[in-house]
C-alpha cells in the first residue's frame, strides 16, 4: 500500500468542500426565505436558544456532511468524490472497504473540531448577528479546536503511514490508488542517435 501524502489529502478535501460549500449556500439561501417568509416562526424556533440552535445546526449541516464522508468511503469506491479525483481510497489495515459502523466512526472523529467550533459560537451571546466576547469557556473551546486541527495535521506529517489522529483511533488509512497500465502516462525510451 502507498499511503496517501498530506499534499493529496488536503487537496482531495478542498475539492469536497466544493460540494460542501454548495450545500451551505443552498441553507443560507434556504435560511433567507424561513427567516422572513411564511415559516418565520419556525425558523425563530430552530434558532430560539444556543442549545436548540446547536441540534438545529448539528442536524441541517453537520450531519449531511457527515453522511456524505461516511457513506462515500464505506462505498465501492471507498472514497469522496474528493478523494475520488485525488486517486485516493479509504481502507482498513488490509486494504479492504470499510464496515459502515467504521465509517461512521471514522467521519465523526474527523468533524469533531467543526462540530465543536458550532457548540462554542452559538454559545457567543449575541452570535452570529452581533457577537460579544466569548466567555473564558467558549475561548477554551475554541482553543481546542486549534490544537485538534494541528493534532490532525502533525500527526499525518510525522506518521510513516500518514494518517491522521482520526485515522489511528479508527484503524483506517488513506492509500493511492494503483492506475491501471493502460492509464499510465507512457514511458519515455532513450533513442540511440547514430
């Protein structure tokens, strides 16, 4: 197996976002038209408290994006699309596709920082139209988040199999995708000049 460099990871996760960030446009959009359309009231609801808006969030963004993740790599592909592009897959410690529960595990390990970033800035009093300072406890949250995101990174620079905090705990790797001859680019051959 050749493991995956973080240069094709980060790559393969911007080109995801693409999608992701489709998405996020559709909710604002979607967002725009509740706020002060008809269905005002219970857009007011979903948003009403940090703790409500916290599920509200977690269930129309955050979990989306968690089940393309999960399903994508639990597929025949065993990638993103993303991932795809990359000539990347996702595998468990034989190389084969990963169990559905390990997928799950594996993409909710990978979005915790996201997710915790969502419970600290609804947290913000004021936020997200006029925010305060956050309180010492919403600052460390947001700290962790950092030290997260850098855990993932070191951790993917450092290991000889190039995988990510995430990765380790849930037993999973990143790996190329071997081309097949007939897509590979074709060698060059010395010419002999006479």
């Amino acid at each position: 197996m050749m493991f995956a460099s973080m240069w094709r990871r980060c790559s393969a996760f911007l080109l995801d976002y693409l999608i992701i960030s489709a998405y996020l446009i559709l909710l604002v959009i979607i967002g725009l038209g509740l706020r002060s359309g008809p269905f005002k009231t219970i857009f007011q609801i979903m948003f009403a408290d940090p703790n409500v808006s916290e599920v509200s969030a977690f269930l129309l963004l955050v979990l989306p994006v968690l089940l393309y993740f999960a399903l994508s790599e639990h597929s025949s592909w065993q990638a993103t699309w993303g991932k795809r592009k990359m000539g990347l897959r996702v595998t468990d410690a034989s190389g084969i596709r990963l169990s559905l529960p390990r997928s799950l595990a594996r993409s909710l390990l990978k979005l915790v920082p996201w997710e915790l970033t969502h419970a600290c800035l609804w947290r913000i009093p004021g936020w997200p139209t006029t925010p305060t300072t956050p309180s010492p406890i919403v600052t460390t949250g947001l700290v962790l988040v950092w030290v997260l995101v850098g855990a993932y990174l070191i951790s993917m620079l450092v290991g000889k199999k190039r995988q990510t905090l995430y990765d380790w705990i849930a037993g999973t790797y990143v790996v190329v995708v071997p081309r097949p001859d007939h897509l590979r680019a074709p060698e060059r051959r010395q010419v002999e000049i006479r």
